[in-house]
C-alpha cells in the first residue's frame, strides 16, 4: 500500500506528534509498506533523512509562521496515493486535502495552542477549513474518544472517530544505567535531576519550574532542559540567575533521550494543555516517577501517589510541594513508584497494539 504521512513537524524538529508520526511510518515501511512523510522544510538546518527507512518530502512553504506554512504544492505530490494520513492541526498544510480524491486518515493530537497574532489567524482559520476536514475524512484518530468529544471540533464526528492510544517503543525506553559523562552531565552525578523534555513554547509551562526553582533554592537538586523551539532565548534569560538550570538542547536520537529520562530523580511535565504527553509515557516506561500538573490527559495517567504525583494547574506553589515531597523520599521508595509506572505503560500503551489498530483502520 502507498501511504502518505502528512505532517507538520518532523525530525530533527522534535515534538509528540511529529514523534508519534515517526514510530507508525517505521513500523509500515519495516512491514512492506511505500510510505512517504511530507513536511515542512525549515531554513539553516541539516538534515539527515537518508537515515530513515522510508522517503522524507520536505516542502519549502510560501509562507512561515512558528510551526505553520502555507505548502499549496502539497496537493500535486500527493497523486498516486492510495492513503493519506494528516497529523493535525497542520495550519497551511492540511487544507489542501480538501481538494485531494485520495481517501484521508486523520489523527487528531490537540487543540492548537496559540497566542497573540498566530492565535488570531487560528480563529479565523478554524472557522471554516477543520470542519469540511473532518467531513471528508474516512476515519479520524483520537488517542482519547471521550475526550476528542469535547475539543472545539469533536462534536458531531463521533460515528467515525476510533481511539487508538499513542504508545511506547519499552525496548528502548526502559530503566538502565546511565553514563553521565556520555550525555555531558558528569558534574550532576551527586545531584538529584528534576527532568523537563519538551518544546519550548508556553503552554509547556517551563517558566513556572524556574520560579519552582527558585523556590526551592537547594543546592543538591538541578534542572536538565530537554529541547528547543521559539521560546528557547526568553527561558534561557528567565534562567540566567539560577545557577542550577541546564539546556542540553533538542534530542532526537530515542536511545539517548532515554537515558536522559534514566539520569532524573523525576520528570516534570507541568503544561496548562496537553492532549496525551508522549513525555509521560515515555517517563513511565523508564521507570523514573512524573510530576505532573492536574488536567484531564494526567489524570488519566498518574495515580497520585503510587507512580507519580499531580499538582494544581499553574500553582507554583503546588508544584514546588510535589516537587518537595517526592524529593524528601529515598532512592528506594522512588524506584517503587517508578517500577510502579513502568507497569502501567506496559499494559496499556504498546506500540503492537497501536499498530494493530492503525493498520486494521487502514483496511490492509
């Protein structure tokens, strides 16, 4: 089957849903499947595509804003497909499908989170373009039915919605031991690592773990920064006090995130928003306990108290008390949430099953 991926962030721009976009065209071309990614290519940065084993398309877009381009040519590259899957939102990207007879998948990751003028332009876009999407679509992929429902475009869709959880590769996100000389973190070897991997963008909410921090002001633990993005230059001034805060940059490489997950004492995952948090999961997995803040998708997700701990929505002051009481515990007792965590993953959020899921909506 000749499959397209249509995507608007992609390695080495690395995100959740250009990450869950890699692991499912992987696992179609390793079982005999034409695929191709189609995404944006963005100015100054090399890549390395020749590395994967399927075709990588990169569009020159007319125009850019953050992590939206308008790519029009999309539509004439798509012909002699016989599926195309749309990662949304792709704002710029995903409206040409409207005009495309090939049949249409979508997965549907999140709500766009946007501010000032790029949340101005969604608004407007939003009113027209998502619905005639949805319409047309042959099935639309949630990772959570119930919750897909109450998104501003989920009502009215239900009859062709499936939910297909995201997963989680456990062969290579499981509990080991690190070099810390390897990942450039040998000075942190006697402190306890609170862990943020992410796109810099607010709703992540990274500022609100500085002021935590702060707080803080304990000398024994240190923040490891996982990532990049537009935000990266604003975080790092908020930083510029703290000498206990360390950006490592992006990570695309899976082996190596997993050992920055095996390097922390806990992973932080403190957005007003997410839709799943592949970062969870992906913690979980390796065994290492998440703090996380208390909206729908972490909730689901995090048994207080027994594979992590949930804090108020935005509350620094909540957040810097979870952060104090799974600090105050011994290595042990956070090993057991952690082992705790990992069991958890691996009962409900398997790659083999998701693919058996996709490749069954796929009707191949």
């Amino acid at each position: 089957m000749k499959i397209a991926h249509v995507v608007s962030t992609f390695f080495p721009h690395v995100g959740g849903m250009g990450t869950v976009c890699y692991n499912e065209v992987k696992r179609l071309a390793e079982n005999g499947h034409d695929v191709t990614v189609f995404t944006l290519k963005y100015p100054d940065t090399t890549y390395e595509d020749t590395k994967f084993p399927f075709k990588v398309v990169r569009l020159k877009p007319l125009i850019k804003l953050g992590d939206a381009g308008l790519v029009p040519q999309i539509l004439n590259q798509l012909t002699g497909f016989d599926l195309v899957h749309l990662h949304y939102p792709f704002y710029g990207g995903a409206e040409w499908l409207c005009f495309s007879s090939v049949p249409t998948v979508i997965t549907y990751h999140m709500d766009a989170q946007a501010e000032g003028i790029k949340g101005l332009i969604s608004k407007i876009y939003d009113l027209l373009w998502p619905r005639i999407l949805f319409s047309q679509a042959k099935k639309i992929v949630a990772v959570n039915a119930e919750h897909f429902k109450n998104t501003k475009f989920g009502k009215g869709f239900a009859d062709k919605t499936i939910e297909i959880q995201n997963g989680v590769d456990m062969e290579i996100f499981n509990p080991h031991e690190v070099n810390l000389e390897a990942l450039g973190l040998v000075h942190l070897k006697d402190k306890k690592i609170i862990l943020f991997v992410g796109n810099l963008m607010p709703v992540k909410r990274l500022d609100m773990v500085l002021d935590s921090i702060k707080l803080l002001g304990d000398d024994n633990l240190a923040l490891v920064v996982v990532g990049g993005g537009y935000e990266l230059d604003k975080y790092k001034e908020l930083a510029k006090d703290l000498n206990n805060v360390y950006f490592v940059g992006q990570c695309d490489d899976q082996k190596k995130l997993s050992d920055y997950y095996n390097a922390a004492a806990c992973v932080v995952v403190p957005s007003d928003y997410e839709s799943f948090s592949l970062v969870a999961i992906e913690a979980g997995a390796c065994g290492i306990p998440v703090v996380a803040s208390n909206i729908p998708a972490m909730a689901e997700r995090i048994n207080n108290g027994v594979n992590g701990f949930l804090f108020e929505k935005g509350s620094v002051e909540s957040l810097t008390a979870a952060f104090r009481k799974i600090m105050s515990m011994s290595a042990e007792e956070r090993k057991v949430i952690g082992q705790q965590g990992r069991v958890g993953v691996e009962n409900k959020y398997s790659w083999k099953k998701h693919m058996e899921k996709l490749i069954n909506l796929y009707g191949v």
